[in-house]
C-alpha cells in the first residue's frame, strides 16, 4: 500500500524543539500522513514517548523511533533505532554503530551552510539515502545540491520536513509502497533508488524564523547557552 511519511520530525525533546509529542504527533494525523519518523537531537527519548503515546492513545499512525546524531563533522538521521550511545563519533564510527542496530542512515540538508551539514564528506560515507528535500532550505539551492550528489552516489532521495514545531510537520514527506511497519518502512526506502515520491513544501520564511525564535529562547531557559 502506499504510505505518506515525514521523515524528520522534531519534538519538544530536541534542545530546539517547541512542540510536545502529543501536539506533533496529532498534528501528523490531521495532515493526512500514515506515519512519522521522530529524530530529535541526540536522543531517542522523543521518539520512544511517541511510540507509547500513539500505543495509550490508539492513533492511526506509524512511528519510525530515530534520532539525529551530532557527529564529529555534520549531522546524521538513523531511522529505525529506540536506543543510541556516544557522543561525538566521526560520522563512519556512527554509521557503522548504526547499521550494526539496523538503523537506516540518512544524510540530512548535507549542503545547508548553517545547520551542521556534512557537505562534501559525503561522498565517503556509507549512508542509505540522502535528504534532498528539507523544508527549512529556504532558499531550495542546497536542496538542489543534495539531489545532485545523491544522483551521483545512486543513493535513493527522500525528503523530510524538519519540523521543529507541529505546524510545520507534513510540509514534506514521501510516498512508499509498504505495509505500515517499521520494518517494512525502511526495507522499501533501501531498495527505493528511484522509486520514492517527494511532496515538497517550504517552510514559510515567517514560521521558520519565529520557530528559531522561539527555539534560542528554549535553549536559553533550559540553560543550553
């Protein structure tokens, strides 16, 4: 069957989240998605409290469990995984303790200048797919750039909102044929070259500085700066 899923979704457990679980994860049904994949910063606890708020709640929505790992040089989605340990690995010591959990590694806005990209790098990475269609690229250059280095690497290209907040969740995501697991989710996103559906929207210049707006201000009073 062919699912609807946002694959890079934050929620208020990212130090720039704004959003609790409930509202994202509401947010996702009234949009019309089939599932979601939560990947807040450096940590899988977000993901895990989706997981038992769609299970109490009974939503009609599939929960990817991820995680957006800060590495040494850039930043990495790994789907599929409720668990992560270290700090700080070089992006081929995170891949490799990914792919040993069997997680799905993602390259996330691997161009854009200002969000810890891995740019260039890569091209030496093992990673399974590559995100060329973030919403929160604003300006769509870096998009472009993405989609033309997963051309080259014969990567499959997926897309994601990056929600930071509810409002924004849906504004991207792909359309796979699977049956609503998560396994049967990111089997069909590794054998997807080619075969993924991209619904692409910009986050709208308004929302995505009052989101990073709001997000600075977190930070600041969970004492992140």
């Amino acid at each position: 069957m062919a699912l609807r899923i946002d694959l890079h979704v934050h929620t208020s457990f990212s130090y720039d989240g704004i959003s609790s679980v409930g509202e994202v994860l509401r947010a996702a049904v009234a949009r019309g998605l089939d599932g979601i994949a939560i990947c807040d910063h450096d940590t899988t606890a977000g993901a895990r409290a989706a997981v038992r708020y769609v299970e109490d709640v009974g939503l009609e929505l599939l929960v990817i469990p991820g995680i957006e790992v800060s590495t040494s040089e850039g930043h990495l989605l790994v789907l599929g995984v409720e668990e992560w340990t270290g700090r700080k690995l070089s992006p081929k010591e995170a891949i490799k303790v990914a792919k040993k959990s069997g997680g799905v590694v993602i390259a996330p806005h691997p161009f854009h200048p200002f969000r810890h990209s891995l740019g260039t790098r890569i091209l030496k990475l093992n990673v399974d797919a590559v995100e060329a269609f973030n919403s929160r690229c604003i300006t769509g250059f870096t998009n472009m750039l993405a989609a033309a280095v997963a051309r080259r690497l014969q990567k499959p290209v997926v897309a994601g909102s990056d929600a930071h907040c509810a409002e924004c969740v849906g504004l991207a995501f792909v359309i796979l044929e699977a049956v609503p697991t998560v396994d049967s989710v990111l089997r069909a996103l590794l054998e997807a070259q080619g075969k993924v559906e991209i619904h692409y929207n910009k986050t709208p210049v308004s929302t995505y500085l009052s989101q990073v707006r709001r997000g600075f201000k977190r930070r600041r009073s969970v004492g992140g700066l």
